[in-house]
C-alpha cells in the first residue's frame, strides 16, 4: 500500500493540514472499489521537510472539483451536510462547509482528548500494574522469609522436645537411683536398730547379774571335779610352756604354710609345663597349616608372611631347646605367646580370607572366567562319567563272555584245566604264527635285498645293453653300405630277437624272480590272509602290525614293478 | 553326733550310746540336768554333755563306764561348749562370752581368754586340729588370736579392718583363714597361717552382704552367699573373683534339669482295706507318697518377697555345701527356699534344680561320695546323685517329721531327727560287677 506515515498533529494547524489528515485517516477506511481513485491520489512518499507540501498534497489546482465531490460524498456519508448548496450544483455552500469544517474540528479536539484520556488512563494503569508488581514480589520474599522462619522454630521446638524427653529420662533415672538408696538405707537403719535393741538387752542382763552378784553372798565355786586325770592322746607328759617349745610352735606353723606353698608352687608348674606343651603342639599345627597355602597369598604380594614365617621357625627351634631346659624367663614367655598370638591371627586371616571366598562362590558372584571353567568342568565329568559306563560295560560283556567260557557244565577242576588248556592252545597257536610272522619277515627282508640287487643289475646290463646296441647299431650302419638288404632283415631279426631275446632273458630274468616270488608270494599271502583271519580275537595291536607290514609289502611290490614296466 | 561304730543320742538328762548297724543300747548315762548339747572327743573316747541351764558340763568315757568328770561353771554361766581336736581340753564359753575356759583333762589345769567375740562363729579349729583361731573384740575393734592347740600357745595375735566381724573359718589345708564382716558391709578377708592379710575382697557396697561361706575340699575355692541371691567364688590362685552364680526364680536354660516333686495320687485298693485300719495303713493314708518329675524349662519358682522392714531378712543365699570330692556345689536361695540349686563346678554351672513341696529344712551331702540327702520337715527324706533322685517315705508309724539330718563319717548311714525320735537310715551299696 505504502507507506502511510501517522503524524500527530497539534490540534490547531490549517485546514489544509486537518484535511489532508482526515484524508489519510478515511483513506484508512476506502474500500476497494475506490482504489482507482487511491492510486491517482496517492503520491510519491512527501519529505518530512515541509508538512505544507505534503498536505497539499490531495488537491491541486486541477483536482479541485474532484476533490471538492469526493469530500462532500465522503462528508454526506459520516452523516454532515453536503457541501454544495443544491444537490446537484457546483457552488459550494459556505456555510455547510464552515460546520462541517467546525464539526470536524470539534471531532478531532474530541477525539485528541479521548486520546489523551485513554493514554492517561494507560499510564496510570501501568504505573499501577507495576506498583502491584512490587509489591506483589514484596509480599512472596515475605512469605518466603516467613516459611524458612517457621521451619526454622519448627527445628528448634524438636530439638527442645527431645532434649525434654532426656531430661525426663533422666529425671526417672535419678528419681529410681534415689528409691533403690532409699530402700537400702531403710533395711540398713532396720538391721542397725535390730542389733542395737540386742546389745542393749544383752547389756541389761549384765546389768540384772552384776547386781545379783553383788548382792548375792554365796559364791558358787567354780571347779572341775575328775575322777582321775585322763591320759594324754599321744601317750606323752604333759610339758611346759618355755620358749623353746614357743619357738618350735612357730617352726611348725612356717613349716606347715611353707609345705602348703610347695605343693601349690608344684601343681602350677606342673600346670605350666603342660600348658606349654599345648601351646608348642598348637604353634606347630598352626606353622604346618599355614605353609601350603602361602602360595595363594603369594598373589597378593604378601611379604610380610615369609619373612615372619622364617623368623617363626626360628623361633621354633629357639623354643623348643630352651623349653628342653624348662626356662621359664619373662622373654621366653613373651616370645612363646607373641608368636603364637601371630601365627593364630594369621590363620584367622587365611581361614577368613577362605570364607569370603567360599561366600562369594555360593552366592554365585563369579567372574566369566570362573565360569566357563566351571562349565567346562562339568563338561568333564559327564565325559569322564560316560567314559567310565562304557568302560564298565565293557568289562561286564567281557566279563559274561568269559563266564559263559567257564560255564560249561563241568566242575571246577576240569573247568580250571579247560580254561588252562584254552590258554594254552591259545598260546601255542600265536607262538606259531609269531614264527612264522617272523620267518615271513626274515624271507620278505632277504627277496627285498635280492630285488635290489637284481634292479642294481638290471640297471647295469640295460647300460651295457645299451652300449652294446649302440655299437651294434654303428656296425650295423658301417656294413649296411655293403650287404644292407639281407644283412639288415637278418640282423634287425637277430636284434629284434636278440632284444626279444633279451627282453625274453628279462622277462624270464623277471619270471624267475617273479616265479619265486609268485610261488613265495601266493603262499605267504595266504599264510598272511590265514593268520589275519586267526587273529581276530587275539590282540588288536597284533593284527594291525601285521596288517601294517602286509600292506607296506606290496606297496614296495608295486613300486618295484612300475619302475621295471617303464 | 554318730561316730564310726555308736550313735549317741540323749533324752531328757539320760545319755544312751546305742550301736550303730544294730541299734543296741550299749551305754545308759544320766546327767544332772536336761542336756542341751552333746559332743564326742575327736578320738570317740569320750562324750561331753552340757547343760547350760545349770552352767555344768559332764563328761562320760566309754571305755571306762565308771570314769566321770563335771565341770561347774559356777556363776560364770555357760553359753557353750566343745571340745579340742585332741580330745583332751574342753572350751567353755562362759555367759555373756565374758571368757573362754580351757579345761584340761589331763592336768586339771584352766585356761581363760578373755574377750571372745559373740559372733556367730567365733571358734575355728584347723581340720589336722593344730591350729586354732579365736575371734576377739576389745575397744570396739576385732581382733583375730591363733592359738597352737597343743599347748594352748598364742602363735599370733592381729586385728582385722572388719566392722564387725561376723564369722572366721579355716580352709581344709589349714593354711588360709576367712574373715567376713557382718550383713551390713560385704567384705571378705584372708589371713595366712602366720597372721598376714593375702587378701580383700567386697563385692559391692551398702547393700546387705555376706549371709554365708564354704570352703571347697580341696582349698582351691571360696563360696561366698549374700543376700543379693548370688553366690560368688574366689579362686585360691588370685583371691579374685573367678563367677558369680545367679539364683533366678525363673529358669530359662533347657540345658538344666529340674525335678519337681509331685504328689503320687495314691490309690487305695479296696480289698486291702481292712477295719479297724492298722497303723501303716492309717499312716500310708495320711502321708502321701510323692515322686520326682522332670519339669520342662522354662519354668518358674516358688518366689517369696519377704518383708522389708524387718532385720535378718529371710533372702539371699543362707546355705552353702562343696560334695566331697569337689564337684558339686548345692545352695539354697531364701527367696526360694522350697529349691535346691545344685551347681557342677567343673564347668560352673547350673546343673540340676530340685524343687520340694515344702520349705527346705536342711540338707547334707555324704562325706563319701556325691550323694545329697535333703529333708523339709515332713515324712519323707530325698537323695540326690548325679545318677538321679528319690524320695523317700520314712516307714513309721504315726507322724515322723524329718526336722534334721546328719550323715555317718562312713558315708552308708544317715540320721533323720524329728522333734522326739530319731531312725537310721541305712544305704545299700550298689555291687559293682
């Protein structure tokens, strides 16, 4: 739309001005069908330089009518008077623009004041607002500075509370304390007066016999009368009293204290010594405890065991020679009970340390570590435990086997033989066939040695063949210029013969060795399949060395025949 | 009293020595007055008889029925009488325990000491009887006299820091004598044979303390009951304190057994019922029969607060007994004076409770063997052994009332004295195979 500056103007200014203001404001107000005539009246931004231009800004001399129609409707419309005299003609009516120009400007002081009055008012509701707001924060640091006051005595009327409760208690503390004395003085004034009213009784019977005896005349004598003197129970005179006897009645009496004494003395070493010996046999047991397991502590750089563990042994054998002499110095002592006070803390500490462990295992705390191994430990067993059933089971069949041997309906004796005889037929056969095993070793060493040899020669006669040949075939070509023809047929004949020759003396060579071997072969083969079949519930290990050689054998055989094929 | 072969019991002024196993009068003495106390010589010789009324003591010989001694008192008065361990003096305490007259009869010679104590033991004699120690006051002081009993020599004469002393005795080794005070103060002393103080001991203060005391056999310990219902014992070693023992009226611990006697609901067979009823009968009848029940803990007991305005109160323990051969301590606690408290000192503690139907009188254990005979003044006489316990009907005729017991030194026989009669009651001894 544009820029529409507001400017508020001081109410009165020219009328020029206060028109051109009404006419932005009811510009404001155009509604679309007018906005042709807003974009011819619009005008480029006016400079804030001189307001006069800007308010000429709507009517120039040549719009003057246009203007002077479109206010008059504009003035019609918010319900003034029209500006023209007649409803149609073009003279302007003075007078009607004059009020209608007075009523705008009555409009416009009205509507400054309302302004006025409206900022006024929100003036004075701001201020308000932001006395309300103070004291608003007022009041809630009030409020807060109440609360922790409050918590604050609530704090202390506790502390009073509890410090009344101890008093109280206390207060019933003294009040008992003060009746259990009370009580003890009332039986102790009972018991004093009780003995008093005794004594005094006691007193006024001396006093009745005192007076009696004062007054009585006749005195009973006071006498013994004996038939006759009594001996003594030892037998013995009776003696003076002298020193003498005074000082042996005092030897007496420190010789029967002193015996008391020694036989007390005696009963505490015997005590003692056996005390020590307990304490030497505990410190043994506890030292053979506590050294397997030092390797575990170990770990945890505990050095302090070994060196003391050392020092204790040493102290061992201190002890015990000095215990052979049964010294019983204030040091000796000490040590003895130092060092067992040690060793046992120690133990303690081991013993604990096992707990916790033990602890911790059953309460299932464990590292991965532990448990993998655990598993595989279980793992083991059940391995071990099949191992074992199968085991058993074994010995069982075998077992029922050799009982259904021994189950043949003899009775001991014959069985016993029998089974003697088994065993030994047993025996005698796998004699014979370890012989023979051997025999067969010893042939098959000697026809691998011959083999051998007769490759070496084989070897030797194909070179000297072969020399031979080649001589043969230079001859050949040297007397083939002379007699070619017949001498060639004739002669590659003989060779052919002679190579077949040859070859047959190999072949035959060969089927000699072969013959043997073959007649060697065939029977020892069989032998062989013979005692693999004989040997079927004898050893294993057996059949299969012998299994191993006979397979081996004729690995080699085939070898040999490759290389003499090729 | 019973001696190892006669019994000595007196009737009225007459003197009868019966036998023991069989109960035959064997001697018949008549004195000049109602005897009050009756004692053997150590060496069963000789049997003296007071009479304090008359102030005279006579004495009888067995051996020599003829052979008589009386001694008068005279004006002196004589309050008691006893004799020395060597059978041959006689120690007269004369009336207002103004002296002590030592009477020979050997050399018809006296003795005095002045100023003995009257306390409720004031004589003590050592067990090998060489030793005797006298309690004395003068000056409002005590004072301790050891005498040598075979000449009557003062070995030592020291004062004690008791208030006011209240009994002396001698340990069984005859080298340690106990000193205590009166209820008032809990305190404690031990001389040595020469007069030395080894050592104090008091428990508490102000409070009533010591009611009474007993040596173990072997001297090794020191019982002590007071009125607060313990019992505390010194070891010899230290003269300390090594436990107290508490007498509860409430037992909680199951490891105690306590037996409780009960009556047996006696059932009177019909077809026994004869008319007029005979005398086991009507005394059967009268007298039931009672038995030993284990009660089940925690149980309580029979508890009496006595009065407590009244002097030498009826609680705490008033009566202390070592077995002979060490192992066993039996107590008996006045608050609860139907139990007995039986405690195994080997491992001290509590070890069997016997609760009685009626108050118990008095009770001693067998010289020989751990075997406890109690009776509470009715018909009936109990034994405790570690093997078990029994009561006993005492097979008389009308109303025997056990008042006192008294073991033979022999160990198998036992007196039971009522007011009037007495019965001997002979144990079998078990054959061992």
């Amino acid at each position: 739309m544009g820029d529409w500056k507001t400017i508020t103007v001081p109410a009165p200014s020219s009328v020029l001005d206060s028109k051109n203001t009404s006419q932005y404001t009811s510009e404001k107000k155009m509604s679309p069908s007018s906005l042709n005539m807003q974009q011819v009246l619009r005008l480029p931004l006016p400079s804030s330089k001189s307001t006069h231009s800007f308010f000429s800004a709507f009517c120039t001399e040549e719009n003057v009518e246009q203007s002077i129609s479109y206010l008059n409707r504009e003035l019609t419309t918010l319900g003034f008077p029209s500006l023209y005299a007649e409803s149609k003609g073009k003279e302007l009516n003075l007078i009607s623009i004059l009020n209608c120009m007075n009523e705008l400007l009555v409009l416009q002081r009205k509507n400054l004041r309302a302004q006025e009055d409206v900022e006024m008012q929100h003036l004075k509701l701001g201020s308000d607002m932001d006395h309300l707001q103070n004291c608003y924060a007022k009041l809630k640091e009030q409020l807060e500075a109440s609360k922790r006051e409050i918590v604050g005595l609530q704090e202390r009327d506790r502390q009073l509370q509890c410090k009344n409760r101890n008093l109280h208690q206390l207060l019933k503390n003294e009040k008992d304390e003060v009746q259990k004395l009370q009580n003890i003085i009332a039986s102790r004034a009972t018991q004093y007066n009780h003995d008093m009213k005794r004594k005094e009784r006691e007193y006024n019977k001396l006093k009745e016999r005192l007076h009696q005896l004062v007054m009585n005349k006749k005195d009973k004598k006071i006498a013994m009368e004996v038939l006759n003197y009594v001996g003594r129970v030892d037998g013995k005179r009776g003696g003076w009293r002298t020193d003498k006897t005074e000082a042996r009645n005092e030897e007496e009496m420190y010789k029967a204290l002193l015996r008391d004494y020694e036989q007390c003395q005696k009963q505490l070493l015997v005590e003692n010594a056996e005390l020590r010996k307990v304490l030497q046999q505990m410190k043994k047991e506890i030292i053979s405890l506590l050294p397997p397991q030092k390797q575990k502590p170990r770990e945890r750089s505990e050095d302090g065991i070994g060196p003391v563990l050392s020092d204790l042994e040493d102290d061992v054998g201190e002890l015990n020679k000095e215990n052979m002499w049964e010294l019983s110095c204030e040091t000796v002592r000490e040590q003895l009970t130092n060092s067992i006070r040690n060793q046992w803390r120690m133990l303690k500490n081991h013993v604990e340390k096992l707990d916790n462990q033990v602890s911790r295992v059953h309460s299932g705390a464990l590292t991965d570590k532990d448990v993998i191994s655990r598993e595989d430990h279980e793992l083991e067993t059940e391995k071990l435990e099949l191992e074992i059933q199968h085991c058993k089971e074994m010995i069982k069949t075998q077992q029922q086997l050799l009982q259904q041997q021994l189950m043949s309906p003899c009775d001991d004796d014959t069985t016993v033989l029998l089974q003697d005889c088994y065993l030994l037929e047993e025996r005698e056969r796998l004699q014979e066939e370890w012989k023979l095993f051997r025999e067969q070793k010893k042939n098959f060493e000697k026809e691998r040695r011959s083999f051998t040899e007769a490759a070496i020669r084989l070897g030797l006669e194909r070179q000297a063949f072969e020399e031979d040949r080649g001589t043969w075939l230079k001859q050949q070509f040297l007397s083939m210029t002379c007699d070619s023809k017949y001498l060639e047929n004739v002669k590659t004949q003989s060779a052919t013969s002679g190579s077949s020759d040859q070859d047959n003396h190999l072949m035959n060579t060969r089927s000699q060795q072969k013959k043997p071997r073959s007649l060697s072969s065939v029977p020892t083969s069989a032998e062989l399949c013979q005692t693999i079949q004989h040997t079927p519930y004898s050893s294993s290990p057996c059949a299969i060395s012998n299994k191993t050689t006979e397979e081996s054998k004729p690995n080699q055989w085939e070898e040999i025949y490759r290389e003499e094929t090729e | 009293m019973g001696m190892k072969t006669h019994r000595a019991s007196c009737v009225q002024y007459r003197l009868i020595v019966r036998d023991v196993n069989t109960l035959q009068i064997l001697q018949l003495y008549t004195c000049l007055d109602q005897i009050q106390y009756v004692e053997w010589s150590s060496d069963s010789l000789f049997i003296l008889c007071a009479m304090y009324k008359r102030g005279i003591v006579q004495v009888w010989s067995l051996e020599q029925p003829d052979w008589h001694c009386k001694i008068d008192e005279g004006s002196a008065g004589l309050v008691a009488s006893c004799w020395s361990p060597d059978g041959r003096h006689i120690l007269n305490t004369t009336e207002f325990h103004l002296r002590i007259t030592v009477w020979s009869l050997c050399t018809k010679s006296v003795s005095y000491i002045k100023y003995p104590k009257a306390c409720q033991q004031g004589i003590a004699f050592t067990k090998d009887g060489h030793y005797m120690a006298l309690a004395e006051r003068r000056d409002c002081k005590d004072f301790i006299s050891l005498f040598v009993c075979s000449d009557w020599q003062l070995l030592r004469h020291f004062d004690t820091e008791t208030q006011d002393l209240a009994g002396i005795e001698w340990a069984p080794n005859g080298c340690v004598l106990a000193v205590w005070d009166t209820c008032l103060e809990y305190k404690i002393l031990l001389y040595s044979l020469d007069g030395r103080l080894l050592s104090t001991y008091r428990a508490y203060e102000w409070s009533l303390g010591i009611k009474s005391i007993a040596w173990s056999p072997s001297s090794q310990f020191l019982a002590i009951g007071s009125y607060d219902e313990k019992v505390r014992i010194l070891n010899h070693v230290t003269w300390k304190k090594i436990t107290e023992f508490e007498h509860p009226p409430i037992i909680a611990n199951p490891k105690i057994i306590v037996y409780k006697e009960v009556e047996k609901s006696a059932t009177v067979e019909t077809q026994k019922l004869s008319f007029p009823p005979t005398r086991e009968l009507a005394s059967s009848l009268f007298s039931i029969p009672s038995k030993y029940d284990i009660s089940q803990v925690p149980m309580s007991l029979q508890y009496i607060k006595p009065v407590a305005d009244r002097a030498n109160p009826r609680i705490g323990i008033g009566t202390l007994a070592f077995s002979p051969d060490n192992c066993f301590l039996a107590t008996k606690n006045d608050n609860t004076p139907n139990a007995i408290w039986i405690w195994d000192i080997q491992k001290l503690k509590l070890f069997v409770v016997l609760e009685q139907l009626c108050t118990v009188n008095s009770f001693q254990w067998d010289p020989r063997q751990p075997r406890l005979a109690i009776c509470t003044g009715n018909s009936k006489v109990y034994l405790w052994s570690p093997a078990g316990c029994v009561s006993v009907q005492v097979p008389m005729e009308g109303d025997f009332q056990v008042l006192s017991l008294c073991w033979h030194s022999g160990g198998d026989t036992m007196a039971l004295l009522s007011k009037d009669n007495f019965c001997l009651c002979y144990l079998e001894r078990e054959e061992v195979k």
